[in-house]
C-alpha cells in the first residue's frame, strides 16, 4: 500500500493541481494529501474485503479513465464533471456522505485546515486514488481477464487487497499507521 499513497503523495504534480484548484498552497496541499490517501486507500481494501461491494468498486478500478485521470491531474481538476465522479467513488470508498464527512472532520482536526476545505478536495483525490489503483493492478486485471482460472484462485478482489496489505499481514491497519506516520515527520 506504500507504493500507492506515495504515487500520490510524491507527486508534484498531483500535488500543486489540487493546491491550485483548491486554492491552497503546496505544502497545505501535501498535508491533507498524505492524511486523506492511506484513509481512502483503507477504505478500498475494506470495501474489497467484505460484502459492500457490489462490483462498484472494481468496476471503477478495471476503468482506463482513471488511469489517464491519475497521469494528466491538470487536465483532470479542469474536468466540469470531476464533482460527480469524485463523489460516485467516495460513496463506494466511504459508505455515505456523512463517513466522507467525518473523515474531513477527523483530518481537519489532525492538520488545522478548514474541514469545508478538505470536504472540497476529496472529490478531486479520490479519481486519483482510483487511477493509483488502477495502475498497480493493470498486470493483475490483465492476468485476471485472460486467465479465468485466476477467478477460483480468490479473483480480482483478492488480488488488489493483497497489493494494499504492505506486509502480508492480513491487516492494513499498520501499513495505514506506518505510512501515516512516516508522513506526519517528514521533513
């Protein structure tokens, strides 16, 4: 799951769009980032792990447009219908609208910023995440297509929790911790 949040995270140009858009500067930009990312990443594997999905998510994952999203984010915060998909996704990563709620409530009391502000700016991260995904999985969607038996073996949903499982531990919860952390001191 590093791999993914830092795909975001170490994005300057990821980084600086949503700050533009948003109105922001950079390094305020950086820190809800690098608070939201391993929070909605967490909510993918959850949602992949348990019987929430009705195919919602991975269908999303599966989708090219998020993957050009993720390589042209200029060009994505431009998108009149950003809004929308932004917040299709986060009803599949979060639940509902209020959990998407408290989680800007939960980072705005981590970071100091406006929870107006964060509530505005997970709409434009979570395509992002989305296309992160996508990206990561794009070798395990194609075996998963070409090769039916990958099906039986666990499928596609076993095959993208495993990608966000860091250690393989069966737990997310200490690689969310861990990134988190190692983001929060970084200098």
């Amino acid at each position: 799951m590093a791999g993914l949040i830092d795909m975001l995270i170490n994005n300057p140009t990821i980084v600086k769009n949503i700050a533009k858009q948003a109105g922001i500067d950079i390094g305020d930009a950086g820190s809800i980032i690098g608070k939201l990312a391993p929070i909605l990443m967490g909510s993918a594997k959850e949602n992949l792990q348990s019987d929430r999905d009705s195919g919602g998510l991975l269908d999303q994952i599966k989708d090219s447009q998020f993957s050009e999203m993720f390589d042209k984010p200029e060009e994505t915060m431009k998108r009149d219908d950003l809004a929308t998909i932004g917040n299709d996704i986060l009803g599949q990563l979060t639940g509902s609208k209020e959990n998407s709620r408290e989680v800007a409530k939960h980072v705005g009391q981590e970071t100091g910023i406006s929870t107006d502000l964060i509530k505005s700016i997970l709409p434009m991260l979570a395509p992002l995440i989305i296309g992160a995904l996508t990206k990561k999985a794009a070798p395990s969607i194609n075996e998963y297509q070409e090769k039916p038996q990958a099906q039986s073996a666990g499928g596609l949903e076993s095959i993208l929790t495993s990608m966000l499982d860091k250690d393989k531990d069966g737990s997310m919860m200490d690689d969310i911790m861990g990134m988190a952390m190692k983001n929060i001191f970084k200098t």
